[in-house]
C-alpha cells in the first residue's frame, strides 16, 4: 500500500506481522458476544471499542456506534443525559 509522503514522494507501507493474530483475536470476541455488537445488534461495519484509559478493548461495535460513544468522552453522567433526553 502506498501514500503520499512529505517531500512528494510515495513511502511503502509493509503489512503489520499482527495482522492475522489480530484478525484471530477479533473474530474470537466477536464469537464471545454470540456474533452479535453489543449495542445494536444487527449486522454492519464492525469496530473494536476501546477503553482509552487502560487500553484495553471493550468489545466489539457497529462503527457508528463506536463513533457515537467516543463523542461522549467517555463521560457516562453526560450520555445518561442524553438517555433521558430522548
């Protein structure tokens, strides 16, 4: 894979040797939650959620759904709020 790089050039990418390992460890949480994301069950572009804090994965989401919480911060009080305003 290539990208654009500072001076003009192109610089190559190599494939991370985890690659695999991770696609393992990710179709193994996904088995782990009966095939189903956590918050909205259905079918859709998959993400692995994050606890930025301790750096650890959550679980794994529909994108949007993983976007949706990162924009809370990770502030529960806050998305409580937004619970109760909707």
């Amino acid at each position: 894979m290539r990208i654009g790089g500072g001076l003009g050039g192109c610089a190559r990418i190599p494939r991370a040797p985890t690659s695999r390992a991770r696609a393992k460890a990710f179709a193994a949480l996904l088995a782990e939650q009966d095939g189903k994301r956590l918050i909205r069950e259905r079918p859709g572009p998959e993400h692995a959620d994050r606890d930025h804090r301790a750096g650890k994965v959550r679980g794994i989401l529909r994108f949007s759904c993983d976007q949706g919480l990162g924009n809370f911060r990770d502030d529960i009080r806050s998305l409580i709020r937004a619970v109760n305003y909707f």
